[in-house]
C-alpha cells in the first residue's frame, strides 16, 4: 500500500527509532542537518560518491527508477520492507510517502503522477528502510550516504 504523508510523521518516526539524541534547533530534511543528527545521535555514517553523477547531473546519461533502485536498495530487503521515502521535490510539496518495498514500481508510477515530473533527477533523496533502521540518502551532490542505528550489545 503506497500512502502519502507529512514529512513531518517522518521526522517523528526517524526521532524515536534511530535518531534519538534531542535536535535542540528548527529541522529541516536536508541531508547536512541528517548527516549532524545521526552524528549526535552516534549512529554508523558511510559516504560513497556514487559513480557517473556528474554526467547524469549535466544531462550527458539518464538514470532511472531502475538506477536508483540498483542504489539504493541493491537487493539488500526483504520485499516486505516498509520504506519511508522523501526527495527534494516533494518536500517542496509538503509531501513524503511510504510504502512497502514490493510496491516500489508502482510507487514510482504514483510519485510522477503527483510531482508530475521523471522520478529520478540528480536531486536530494531520503529513503529510510524501517525494519533495518537505515537511511539512506542521495545527495544533489552525487554523494550516497547510509546511516545505521548503533545497536547496544
């Protein structure tokens, strides 16, 4: 089931399931503000930059919804994996959206509908992946940061 949300229910759930240190200033979904909550918060941080971007931001290569799945996801979920997911242009529309990674096609069909433009743009993405407690996030940069709740022995 694919449904559309506030970003800020996002907010909420990333502030009691990973991000659990107190974010003591006005929060905004960009992914510097993640990158120091996740920092406060003391969770596992990896960047990698992600291979192409630059053609892809100047227009020289396409990327897809396949592309992104291949980068964000690569196989590493349980199809049943419920997904948290925010981009630059639907915060700009007060929207995020969640949905199970099953349906993930059929998201991308519902998130053109609606932002009314090709789903993946050389733009910010932020997806978290509730059942693994990860955030991934596609920075406009061409950057892919994961973030991982530390979990207590």
């Amino acid at each position: 089931m694919i449904k559309t949300i506030d970003p800020t229910e996002v907010k909420n759930i990333l502030e009691q399931e990973i991000l659990t240190s107190k974010w003591n200033k006005p929060f905004r979904f960009l992914p510097k503000e993640l990158y120091d909550w996740a920092l406060l918060s003391e969770c596992t941080i990896s960047d990698n930059k992600i291979e192409k971007w630059e053609d892809f931001e100047f227009g020289r290569i396409d990327f897809d919804e396949n592309d992104f799945r291949d980068l964000v996801f690569n196989n590493e979920y349980a199809e049943s994996t419920e997904v948290l997911f925010i981009s630059g242009e639907s915060l700009s529309k007060g929207k995020a959206f969640s949905f199970n990674l099953s349906d993930y096609e059929q998201f991308v069909t519902y998130y053109e509908n609606i932002i009314v433009m090709s789903f993946f743009q050389p733009d910010d993405y932020i997806v978290y992946l509730r059942e693994y407690k990860e955030v991934k996030i596609i920075r406009q940069d061409g950057k892919l940061v994961k973030i991982n709740k530390v979990v207590s022995a």
